[in-house]
C-alpha cells in the first residue's frame, strides 16, 4: 500500500538534508519511493537531532546504570531514587539555534520543552537551571543576545511556576555567532508513578491535547541539525512563540490525569511535533499508529499535510489513553480549559498511518523510521594544532607587578563577576522549596514531606575543553560533583548537553569522542550514572566550531536539609582551611586568558583518586556538622575563591588573613585553578576532628588563616578591602550590559 | 480559629505556597478558592495570590478580575472583609477598582527577584498590627510590572490618608533611588483602600513565613489578619 | 469589520517602559527623539453594522482593553482588508 | 515632528496574549470578535525634516522597537499636535 501524493525524488531528498545514501536505504527499507509528506517525516526522524546518527554509537560508551537508576536515557527524561519512594526526574536540553534566531523565544521555548519532558514522565518540576554561552563583549550582537535569553528564561519559567535556582554562563569569542542554551529541569514523582511513552493496547485511542496547530518551526528539527549559513535569514519564519501560560495549564492538567487510571504513554510533542511523538511512543511499544489529521485541532486554515506533521508549535501532548477514558481526559483537560481530541488510535500493523480529507497520506512502517537510520562510526583525528595549543612556557610570562589589582580586574572580567543580573531576573521563590538561592556552589531544593533536599549544579569550562577536550570534560563532571558536595549532597546522577560542532569533520569527532570519554571515566570512578542527556551537533558558523562545551548537570542529594552548607563566611574568627593541594598549573587558567591574552597550555590535571577522596572528607565533614562554609576552588584560582567567600554572602561582608603559602610561582598559588581543592572555614574546635577525617582520606589539608576584619590579606602579596572588591564584583555584569542599554522588542 | 481563603486563577502560581504557608508553617485554617467558584465557603478572610493569571496578558490583573469568583470577592470587601492580594493579588486588587492607582512594567523593563527591605509606615492596620510602626522587614520580591503608579491626586490622597502601608527602603531604613525595585512613586510597596480592609503588596508575604527558607518577616502580615479577626473584624 | 484600539498611557501618568525606551534610543544614537510612549494598539475582526460595531467596542475599551485610571484609549472601524 | 509606530505580530504568529483577550473577550459577552492581534503603539516626539526623520524610523524600528523576527511594524510621521 502506498501513501498518497507523487513520489519524490532523490534531489528532493538532499534538499532535505538526507544523503544519497540514506535516501537509498529509505527507499530499501519502505520498498518504494516515499511521496512528499513521507519525506518531510523521514527526514525529521532521520536527522542527527533526532536519530543521533553521529554520536549513538559513542555514547553507548557512558555509564547509565546504578542502584539507584529507575530510568536511564531512552525516555524522556532520567530518573533517580531518592529514597521515601521518590524519584528525582531530570534533564538537560539545547536550544542553540533557536535561541540565536529569536533569543527571547528561542531561550523560552527551549524551558518549555525542557519541562515538558519532566513532568511527561509524571513528576512535578520544582527547580529549572540553565547553561549559556555567548560570545565576547565587543561582539555587536552579545549584548542583544544576553538580554533576549536571560529575558527569555526567565520570561518562560516565571510565568510556570517552577524556579530557577542555578546555572552558568560564559563568555568566549568562540560563541560570537553561535551562542548555547541549555536548559535543565528537575521534578520530583512518586518511584512507583512514573510515567513513560510507550504505546500499547491496539484500539486505544490517541489524543491530542494543548494548543492548536499552526505554522510555527516547520523545519526546526533538521534545521537544529545543519550548520549557519547565509540562508539562516530565510529561516526566520520558523521561529516558534511560547505561551508558558499554557504550559501551566498543561503542567496540572497532565498532573491531574497521571493520579487517575487513564493514561497508557504520553509524550510532549517535541522537535518534529506530532510525526516524532507518535512514531517514538509507536516504537517504543512495538505497535502501530494511526492519526486523522482532520481531527487535529489547528490554528491557522489550509495547513497541508506536510505542515500538519512537521509543525513545531508548542505546548502540545500526544497521549494515549484507556479506551473507555476518553471522556475523563477530556473533563480534566475542560477543568483547565484546554482542548483534547481524539485524533487517532494504536494499531497492530506496525505503521505509522496518517489520514487527511479521508486519504491515506502517510504509510510508513514505524521501525526503520525510528531505528532505520544510519548510525554512523565517523572518522577522528587530532588537530593537528592540539599539540601546539597545549605549548606553554611560564617563564615567558611576568608575574603580575600589583596583586591588588590584579585580582580585582580578575573579579570584574564577564566569566568571574556576579550573576546577580542574571539570575535576579529569575523567580527563585516559587514553589516554597529554595534553600539555597542562586549564588552559591549549588543551589539547594527542599523535598516536601521529608527532611531531604536536593542539590544541582551545571559545569563545564569550555576553554578547558579546548585545550584537552578528555580533560576539560572530566573537570567538568568532577567540579559539578565538588559543587554538589560543598552544597552538602552526596552526587547522585548525571545529564550532561553535548555542544559540539560539524561531526563530519574529523577534528570535531575527535573532540566529541575525547569528550565522552572524559566524561565516562569521571562517571566510572565517581560511580555516577548518566541518566539523560542531549547532544547538538553542528554548531559552528562559516566552517568554525564552537569550543567543545559538553555541559554537565549534577543531581545530588541532601539527607537532612539542616545539614546543607553554602560557600560564604559566616563568622569572624573562624579558621580557613584548604583542602586538597595547589600546583603550579596555570594552562587555560582565566587568570592567563584575561589579564595576559593567553588561551594555551594544557588544563589542571585531574588525578580521580584524590578527587574522590577530597570530596568524601567534605561530604563527611558537612554531615557531621563541621564546617560553616564549603567553597569550590575554581575559575580565578585561590584568589578569586577567597575573595568569593568574603564577598557572596547574602548578610554582610567579612575579611580574612590568609598567610602565603607558596612553594611555588605565587601568581600561579593565588590564580592557578588546580583542581580537587576545596576553601572551608570552621570554629577551631572542630579542626582536630576535621584533621582526622581528611588524614583518613590521605588528603592534604592546610590551615591557611582565619576570617578577620573587613580586609582580604594574602601575606604581604596582596591587601584590599572586601567593599572594594564586592564593589567590583558585584556591578561588573550590569555595567557591561549596559554600555549601550539596548534592548530589543 | 482563622479560615483564610486562597483563590486559585489559571496562572496563579504562589497560591500553593500560600495556602502550605498558611497551614502547614502558620498553622492556620486555609481554604483553597478556584476561580470558577461562586461562593467563598464560609472563609473569613481573602488572599489572592502571586502568580501570572491568565498569562499577564494584555495587562497583568486584567483577565484575572472578570472570574466568577471575584464578584464574590468584591462584594466580600465592600462589606469589610479582610482582603490582601500579593504581587499579582495586588494588580487584580488595582485593576478591579478595590485599590486605587496601577502596577506597570518595571522602569528598569527587567523582571527583578531578591530580597527587599521594607519599612512598615502604619502598624495600625488589619495587615500590620504584628509589626512595630516603622520596623524593617526582609520579604522577597519577583515580579516583572510592580512599579505603583496613579495620577497627581489620586497620589496625594493615598499619602494624605496614610494609606501607604509598606515602602522599599535600603538598610537603612532610607527611601532611596537605589533601594527602589521597579521605579514606584514614592517608594510604595504596598497600600491599602480608604476604609483599611483591602490591602495589596508587591512583595511575597507567603513566602517568608518559614526560617528554614531564610526569611520569615511574612509571617507578620498573615498573625496581624489573625489578630485583627480575633478581635472581632466588622465582617 | 475591521478595529483598531489604541491605547496609550494618560498624560501626567509615569510611563516607566516608555522612559526607559527613549534612553535606551537616545544611546542608540537616536537623540532627537522625546516624549517616548508606549501604549498598545489592538486589531480584530468584529461582526456588526458600523453604529453598533462602534458602541460596542466603546464597552470593550472600557471593561477590558484600556485600564480608564492610567489609560486613555480611542478607536478605528474600518471596511476589512483596508489599511 | 510627531511619530506613531504600530508593531504588531507577523501574520502566523502565535500571539499569546491576543488569544488570551479574546477569550476573555468572548466570555464578556463580545462574541462577535476574531483575530484578535495584539501589538504595541508607539508615540514620539522626533527632530528633523520629514525624509530624513523617515529615515531614521525605519532604523529605529529595525534596532529596537520592532523584533523584525516575529513581528512587522509602520510608522506614521506628522506634524506636531495633530491627531
Ligand atoms: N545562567 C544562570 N542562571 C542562574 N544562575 C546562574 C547562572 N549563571 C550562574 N548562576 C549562579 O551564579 C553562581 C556562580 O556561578 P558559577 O561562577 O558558574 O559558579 P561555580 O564556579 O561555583 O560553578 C552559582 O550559584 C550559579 O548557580
Ligand atoms: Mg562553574
């Protein structure tokens, strides 16, 4: 049997981005030549965004299982255990390109999405972060791109409902015409509740509920899968809008249904909308699927076929129900006043089968169409300038004349400075679970019915990456742990965001493959697994990559919320106390790149051991109540970490007198970012006992002074007041962005 | 003891953490209210909550005001119920005509979110009777259109009555620029009608009742209706 | 038929969005600009002879659209398809 | 000169917030409206001589006050005082 509609041909399928190649197997695998609409949803379900036909066969290398693993990636999102017979459900998500077209809706489309994900699998979103990249600050578009996203993240999640408690964001030339968001949700569900989206019950019927249909992001799907050129300005009408209100609708809507026995698998309509939701919920159950387009509620008049399935609009849910429960999923949906119509049901032949005007448009068997494509085994090599990036000689750079100085432009650089005007233009509120706002190591979210909290973190130092792509994302895992834990949690899972460039190229490849292996062999030796995750290819723009940027997001858990910590000073007297130990490594360091205009060498080493080992005497030590502060030691070194602990805490500003303690270059001692240190400071009394968990470690703690004063003193090298250094810290950010006060739209 | 109502519009967002503040952290009777609702289940006192009501399209509070529940509402004020709306709640008080002026888009044209200090003008109200006449208070505040506007007169009246409750200050307890979160006039944070039974504020009294949050001053507003209706309100 | 509502602050009224947004022009390099406003303007299609057509939207402008204590309003009805 | 600006969303463009009034539209009882858009309205005073401030509009509208992505705008440039 043959869908409707004249076949297409092989140009028509390159014009789709597919090969020669694959529009041969496609042909193969369906026994004849597919007509129009027939290509548009095989070429969705066949691009890198949704087939991951460049990296499957590199990620089957991450470890994904653990005994607390109640779902790993393949559904919507990963789940965790927490204990009480919870589960923490989380993801992290790109929405690169969008969000470069249309920061603002590109950012907020991209939290909406993300949300969907979570609360699809029946959990609650109760915290969002997100992870952003822009380019360099004399860049003309940065400016408007930074307000857009923020805007844009903010904009959407605020109107949700759900907070955002963290994130990051970086500034590099190297994202000048590629930025990245990445946007992450947690929800917490009932273990034995959760819901996926697996198909079944031939007869069962389909519906359809959220916004209607229209014409928004046709093409978005494989457009997040090809490079920038100069025809992204043609693809400007693809741009989708969000209507969070909606979403918030939706959220309760879908909540409400889940405590009822209604529902067999539902999935968001993600990228590719309806074609990818039902054939992924198709496959998944091994069953057949067939939709009316007719029934599809639409907002805009002679959508085609091809628009209908291909269609990006958002706030839309595919759900298949019990027969019988169709009018208890349209009486919840009416309570909410949201639309829900049956537009299809699940068949027992195995094919996607779409109907429109009474014609049979689409007959595609759902197998090739969700596993069919081609997974490639692309080929890697080295650039052939690694070597020569990770050259770096420290006898050629002089050691900084005035320290003070240096370490106050040091806080003021965009990587370093406050993100107070980022995240102030978040709600951190909301939900009556924030015990730790943004601004510390982690952010920390309270468990409602029980004493346990969690703690999240994303990390990842591109510049680290660049220098050694396996390095940089080894760090990047360690230092989300080592934010987790000086939050107090014990890590507990990993999903990570694969930025990468052009797979086809071998350098790139070679940074992807570099990159999982990192972040394998810091998942293995921290027994962490990688529940969820995501992976944006091509962005690169005019044949230049991005820096590799594999993003990680940490899940950790609190056992007693009482017992969580946060990284500023507390009290005046106190001791501080370094754990772990400093080399004179100063390859990739902030330090190197802002103030002497040098990206080279190689990053800190990580030896895993010792990481380990670090982290466990601060877990320990946060547990048995030990320490006031916990502090990560990293872009700006000991310095900027110090300075950091002085200046962050929400009430009032406290010095310190730290001795200098350098065997080694003092810029390096003060700015050098060593990895597997640790700045904690606590009441003397407890020093012994803090003495004896690390020397049960092996791990090197160093007593380097006490929290004094309203000064910042490190030996006789450097003396500023924290005023002046809050001072500067704290307005960097807001003065950068409003050099020229624009705002767009 | 107390039975505060909380209503429920599509969008409201802190109602849930209303009514776990009220409950559960204050110990209070609190009554979920949704918008559909015609009657007020016998409550004796109204929160409308923070949020997003109906998407804050067109104007924020604009949507919210037409729900059948707010004829209620309304008809429960004008006969000396006790009412206060919180960020939203105070845009659905404002455009519904139970509080003068208007909140719009914040001068900086940022949604802002952080802590707030502010400086309690009057403690003989239903709402502040908890509080020491011009005490500071922490309370969150996040919202996107807080900036208080109203005409000349209209700006002159609600001075002239006292009817200013709360103002934005700096930790001094100083009406600054700086201290000033979203360009209100005059600082205004939060006031209420002439007859001192509807009150609204931008920031998020909900959300400072429970220490293990970090901040508690909130919890004053929700005793001092408590202590207001122990004392026989005129309701 | 075809409406169009304007709705623009009342004069004397702040008019924050509208401030900032002509400093934001003014260092853009758009300096002769002043007395920035921003109002809403709201098109639709309404069913109706012209007479009733213009009273109603009146009440629509005053229940819904404007907010009368900050915002002044005024209309347009016009054939549909015409600018 | 006096200007207007009209920004309005681009036709198939989800407009949230037009969709939103006009339900609330519709359950006040003004059944009789559709296609309600929602855009924003735009007032100004600008210095200049009628071409060049023309000009300068259309950048205007180009860098800031439009969103050219989603949205489309026009403008209206007249004399002073004249409604
Ligand atoms: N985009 C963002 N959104 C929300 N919070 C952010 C964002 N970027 C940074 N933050 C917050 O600012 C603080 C400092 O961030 P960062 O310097 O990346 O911390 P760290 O070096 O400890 O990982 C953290 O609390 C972080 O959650
Ligand atoms: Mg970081």
């Amino acid at each position: 049997m043959s869908g409707g509609g004249l076949e297409v041909d092989e140009k028509a399928a390159i014009e789709h981005g597919l090969t020669a190649e694959e529009f041969a197997d496609v042909c193969r695998a369906i026994g004849r030549k597919p007509n129009l609409a027939e290509l548009g949803v095989i070429s969705v379900m066949w691009s890198e965004h949704c087939s991951y036909k460049s990296s499957r066969a590199v990620l089957r290398d991450l470890p994904n299982d653990g005994p607390r693993v109640l779902q790993g990636p393949g559904e919507n999102a990963g789940a965790v255990s927490i204990g009480d017979g919870l589960a923490a459900v989380f993801k992290i998500e790109s929405h690169n390109h969008p969000s470069y077209i249309e920061p603002y809706q590109g950012a907020a489309t991209g939290v909406g999405g993300i949300m969907r994900d979570v609360f699809t699998m029946g959990a609650r979103p109760i915290a969002n972060l997100n992870s952003l990249r822009f380019g360099s600050f004399d860049h003309e578009r940065t400016r408007y791109l930074v307000s857009g996203v923020v805007a844009g993240v903010g904009g959407y999640g605020n109107c949700v409902g759900v907070p955002t408690v963290g994130g990051e964001i970086y500034f590099d030339r190297g994202y000048n015409e590629n930025i990245l968001v990445n946007a992450f949700t947690l929800g917490i569900v009932q273990a034995d509740r959760i819901f996926r989206a697996e198909a079944s019950g031939v007869g069962n019927p389909v519906l359809y509920v959220g916004s209607k249909t229209g014409r928004d992001g046709i093409h978005g799907a494989s457009m997040a899968s090809t490079e920038f050129d100069d025809e992204t300005e043609e693809k400007r009408p693809t741009v989708q809008v969000g209507d969070p209100f909606t979403e918030k609708l939706l959220i309760e809507a879908c909540l409400e249904l889940m405590e009822k026995d209604a529902i067999v698998a539902i999935q968001d309509m993600g990228a590719a909308g309806l074609t990818s939701s039902s054939v992924e919920m198709a496959d998944r159950g091994g069953v057949g699927i067939r939709i009316d387009l007719d029934k599809v509620p639409k907002r805009e008049e002679g959508m085609t076929p091809y628009e209908i399935l291909l269609s990006e609009s958002q706030e839309r849910m595919l759900i298949v129900a019990r027969a019988g429960a169709e009018q208890q999923v349209r009486d919840i949906f009416d309570k909410w006043d949201l639309d829900a119509a049956v537009i299809g049901e699940v068949t027992d032949d195995g094919f996607l089968r779409v109907l429109s005007g009474g014609e049979e448009v689409v007959a595609l068997p759902v197998g090739p169409l969700a596993n069919g494509a081609p997974i490639y085994e692309r080929p890697y090599a080295q650039p052939r300038k690694q070597a020569e990036l990770q050259r770096l000689s420290l006898q050629d750079i002089p050691p900084p004349g005035d320290y003070n100085r240096t370490l106050t432009r040091l806080l003021a650089t965009p990587n370093i400075a406050s993100r107070e005007w980022v995240f102030s233009q978040y709600d951190q509120f909301v939900g009556g679970n924030t015990v730790v706002r943004p601004g510390s190591d982690a952010a920390v979210v309270r468990v409602k019915g029980t004493n346990k909290a969690i703690a999240l973190s994303v990390d990842c130092n591109s510049r680290y990456c660049l220098l050694d792509p396996y390095v940089g994302a080894m760090t990047a895992v360690v230092e989300s742990a080592r934010n987790v834990v000086c939050a107090g949690a014990e890590p507990i899972g990993v999903s990570d965001c694969l930025n990468f460039g052009n797979p086809e190229k071998p350098e790139v490849m070679w940074q992807f493959r570099e990159a999982v292996r990192g972040i394998r062999d810091a998942c293995e030796a921290l027994a962490l697994p990688v529940v969820s995750g995501n992976v944006s290819l091509y962005n690169e723009t005019e044949g230049r990559p991005i820096p590799p940027t594999p993003t990680i997001a940490m899940v950790g858990l609190i056992e007693d919320v009482r017992l969580h910590c946060t990284q500023w000073f507390r009290n005046e007297g106190d001791l501080v106390v370094l754990l772990g130990r400093t080399r004179e490594e100063l390859g990739g360091s902030e330090y190197l790149a802002a103030l002497h205009g040098i990206v080279r060498g190689t990053p800190p080493w990580i030896d895993l051991g010792v990481e380990a080992a670090v982290q466990q005497v601060c877990l320990q030590a946060i547990r048995e109540d030990l320490v006031r502060s916990a502090h990560d030691v990293a872009e700006g070194g000991l310095a900027v970490a110090l300075a950091e602990c002085c200046i962050s805490g929400p009430e009032g500003r406290l010095g310190a007198e730290i001795e200098l303690e350098a065997s080694i270059r003092p810029d390096a001692w003060l700015f050098g970012e060593s990895q597997s240190r640790i700045l904690i400071s606590l009441q003397s009394r407890n020093l012994t006992r803090l003495r004896e968990v690390a020397a049960a470690k092996d791990t090197p703690l160093t007593v380097l002074g006490s929290v004094r004063g309203n000064r910042l003193r490190i030996g006789r090298l450097l003396d500023v007041e924290v005023s002046e250094l809050h001072s500067v810290w704290s307005g960097a950010l807001a003065s950068l962005m409003a050099e020229d006060g624009v705002e767009a739209g | 003891m107390m039975r505060c109502g909380v209503v429920t519009f599509p969008g409201s967002l802190d109602d849930a953490d209303t009514l776990y503040s009220l409950s559960e952290v204050l110990g209070v009777e609190a009554v979920p209210l949704w918008h559909k609702d015609r009657g007020l289940h016998g409550v004796d006192s109204i929160v409308l909550p923070g949020g997003f009501s109906y998407g804050d399209y067109l104007r924020s509070g604009a949507l919210a005001r037409f729900s059948p529940v707010m004829d209620s509402v309304v008809e429960f004020a004008n006969s000396g119920g006790l009412v206060m709306g919180l960020c939203n709640g105070f845009q659905i008080l404002c455009e519904a005509g139970l509080l003068p002026g208007a909140l719009v888009r914040n001068q900086s044209l940022l949604f802002v979110c952080r802590a707030a200090h502010l400086r309690v003008e009057r403690n003989d109200t239903a709402f502040t009777n908890s509080c020491s006449e011009g005490e500071r208070l922490l309370l969150p505040i996040k919202h996107g259109e807080g900036c208080f506007v109203a005409n000349a007169d209209t700006l002159e009246r609600i001075e002239g009555n006292g009817q200013v409750v709360v103002r934005y200050v700096d930790e001094n307890g100083e009406t600054t620029q700086a201290a000033n979160p979203n360009g209100s006039l005059n600082n205004i944070a939060g006031i209420v009608n002439e007859a001192g039974n509807v009150f609204g504020m931008m920031p998020h009294a909900e959300h400072a009742c429970d220490r293990a949050l970090g901040m508690d001053d909130g919890a004053k507003f929700f005793r001092s209706i408590e202590a207001q209706l122990a004392r026989g309100n005129a309701s | 038929m075809q409406a169009k509502v304007y709705v623009t602050p009342k004069a004397g009224v702040l008019d924050p969005a509208g401030k900032a947004t002509q400093k934001a022009l003014h260092s853009l390099g758009f300096e002769e600009v002043r007395d920035v406003r921003l109002g809403r303007y709201i098109t639709m299609e309404v069913e109706g002879d012209p007479t009733e057509v213009t009273a109603r939207l009146d009440d629509m402008c005053r229940q819904l659209l404007a907010n009368g204590v900050i915002e002044d309003y005024r209309f347009e009805v016009g054939e549909t398809g015409v600018e």
